[in-house]
C-alpha cells in the first residue's frame, strides 16, 4: 500500500473550501480508504465496505503510470492511520 496526502486547489468551494484527500492506495493504483476533509469541519470517508454515499466516491485508478507525480505527497502509513482513527466511515448502508 501507498499513502498520499494531497490538498486540491480551487474545487468544493461551496462545501467548505479546499479539500485535503487522504489517501490509501493499492499496487493497481486504486483507493482501498480515503478521507476528505474541509477547512470549515466536514470530512467525508469511504473504504472498501462503504464505497460511496451523496457526497462521493471511493476513488479507482487515482495512480494510473503517474507514481511519480505523487511522490511529494507521500506520507506514512502510520500519519495515515492516526487520521482514519479519528475519521473512519460510520458501518451503515447507503
């Protein structure tokens, strides 16, 4: 597994400003846990058993023959961890 950290710019304004995606990513380039959090407080969450919900996605192919490209967003397995305690999806179904 691969662990990204990665702030987008100018996007989901209006749901609270510029998200960071937090990212946990297999050998074939697909989200297994990803976390997106807000300046302004909401954070959504998704993993493999909660896969999507009205706010998005468990991302597929995000490390598509770019690996390169996301070398300076790499982080630790253990940064990633400490976040996903804090904001792991709740067990419902959609």
């Amino acid at each position: 597994m691969r662990y990204y950290k990665i702030t987008t710019i100018g996007r989901h304004q209006d749901w609270g400003g510029e998200p960071t995606h937090w990212l946990e990513v297999n050998e074939d380039g697909d989200a297994e846990r990803q976390i997106i959090d807000y300046p302004n407080g909401n954070v959504v969450s998704y993993d493999t058993m909660h896969t999507e919900d009205a706010h998005g996605a468990l991302p597929v192919m995000v490390v598509d023959g770019d690996a390169e490209w996301w070398e300076p967003y790499a982080i630790s397995r253990e940064v990633f961890e400490d976040k996903w305690k804090v904001h792991r999806p709740l067990n419902r179904t959609i």
